[in-house]
C-alpha cells in the first residue's frame, strides 16, 4: 500500500476526527472510506452520463420516444408492483 499525504485545514480535521468517532472509526479509516465512496460516486456519473449520451444517440437516430403520459403511467405501475405492459417507443408526432 502507497502512502499519500494530505494536508487539513485544523477545522476540517477536528471534523473528520468527530465524525469518524461517531462511526466507530479512526479519523484514518473515515478518510479512506470517504475516498473510497466519492471514487465509486464518481464512477457511476460516468456510467450513468455514458448510457444517457449512448440512449440520446439512439433516440437522435430512430426518432422514437415514449410519451411522457404513457411513461409516467407505466412507471406508476411498476412503483405500485402491477403487471403493467412496458410502453413502446414510436415516432414523435411532428
């Protein structure tokens, strides 16, 4: 394991040692699990932007979209767990 070494404001570091007694934990391995979270956080970003530019370009390219009624209400449905048939895209009117 590599050693990195970070320099705190005396604020910032009296907080991180009260939070990380709150958890249960040494000021050490709080900032090791806030490092680790904000990596996977900024990891997901980038999944979630690469599928929203990946699905815009389908959209760009085919035309089709659903209808915000017909997705609101089948997303109603999935929230009250009923059987509800999953909307299909079709071309915007013009």
């Amino acid at each position: 394991m590599s050693t990195t070494t970070i320099r705190l404001p005396a604020e910032l570091k009296a907080r991180v040692a009260e939070a990380a007694r709150q958890a249960g934990t040494t000021s050490h391995g709080f900032i090791l699990e806030a490092i680790a979270e904000k990596t996977e956080l900024v990891a997901r970003q980038a999944e979630f932007h690469a599928v929203a530019d990946r699905r815009y370009a389908e959209f760009l390219e085919s035309g089709k979209s659903v209808p915000w009624a017909e997705a609101r209400a089948w997303l109603k449905g999935r929230v009250a767990r009923k059987a509800v048939e999953r909307p299909r895209a079709s071309e915007l009117d013009p």
